[in-house]
C-alpha cells in the first residue's frame, strides 16, 4: 500500500506519470534502475495478447518478462503523452523550466524523485531506487510465487542473492509477539 501511495503521489502531469511508471516498472520486473532507465523504443513490446519488457541488466544479462497489467497500464498512460525521446528513450527528463526533454533521465535524478516522493508519503529516509527491487520480490513470493522464478525475473545468478531480497522474515505480526509468556519462573529476572 505504501508503494502504491508513493507511485501516485505525483498526479496526473506528466511528470507523475512518468514517476508512477517508472516506480511501477521498477517494482512490477524487479529490475535494477540502471536496466529500467535504459529502457527504449522496443524495450516494451507486444508479445501475443501481452506487452513485455526487455532488461539489459547487470553483466549484459537481458531479461524479458511480461509487464504486469498495472505497469502496463501506467507506462500506456504515461507514453501516450510523452511518446519516445529522440532516440527512443522511454524515461526522459524536465529541464529547469519543466519542460519534457529529449535526454534519458539519470539514475541520480531517479534517486532525488524517489526520496522526495517517499518523504511525501512518509516512508523511511532510506527509502531508494533498490528498495523497489525488494518490494516487488516479497510481494512475488508472498503471494505464492516460486523463489526460481523470481531468481530468473530479477536476473540473479544465485538463488541465495535472490534471498537476500525477501523481506518476508522482516513483518513481525501480534502472534509472534504474543508467544512470549511470562509466568511459571520461565520468564524471571535473573540477576547478581
């Protein structure tokens, strides 16, 4: 829910729509943000009945999955107003005026969006770029996804990388808590 409220803090100009694609992007293919700015013209694609992206990753590893229906849906959204840059780059930058370029926008100034919107949305200071990677692994696995899959989509070539991502072990719940039982001598201070 809070990646969600941090992809639509921006509204519907153009900026907002190219943050909610890209942070959706981001999450959705668990792709590094140096592979997702480097999307192009081509990147996104039909395939049959769905669209797809294809990644240039880390090592020159290219990754194509399908684009989950809302990724889609917000990179539709976002490129029927922006279109393509001038050599087809899908996330492009403003100058200081706010005007859309033409010029591939930077990992650093994805990094700047990123912490201005989760500060917007009252996430963590810590919040980045990679934390979406994370999000988007817990979520997959979370709801039932296989850990070799996920391996795969986010171009790991060890299965204990891919681990490192799952966040699933961090959500402590109320029954966790609850089965610390103080009483009968089990839970007395022991002391000098």
């Amino acid at each position: 829910d809070s990646i969600k409220t941090l992809a639509d803090e921006g509204g519907p100009n153009v900026k907002g729509l190219r943050d909610r694609a890209l942070i959706a992007v981001m999450v959705y293919t668990f792709g590094r943000i140096g592979a997702v700015l480097g999307l192009r013209k081509g990147d996104y694609y039909p395939n049959g009945k769905r669209w797809w992206v294809r990644l240039n990753e880390k090592g020159g590893k290219l990754i194509e999955v399908p684009v989950h229906h809302e990724a889609e849906e917000y990179l539709d959204e976002y490129l029927a107003v922006a279109g393509y840059g001038e050599t087809g780059e899908v996330f492009r930058s403003f100058d200081r005026k706010g005007k859309l370029t033409d010029k591939a926008l930077l990992p650093v100034n994805a990094l700047r969006m990123v912490k201005r919107r989760a500060v917007a949305a009252g996430l963590l200071e810590s919040t980045c770029c990679h934390t979406f990677r994370a999000t988007g692994i817990t979520a997959y696995l979370t709801n039932g996804g296989s850990l070799e899959k996920a391996q795969y989509i986010a171009g790991h070539a060890s299965v204990c990388t891919t681990k490192l991502y799952d966040r699933r072990s961090e959500v402590v719940s109320v029954s966790e808590i609850e089965r610390m039982v103080l009483r009968g001598g089990s839970g007395r201070l022991e002391g000098k």
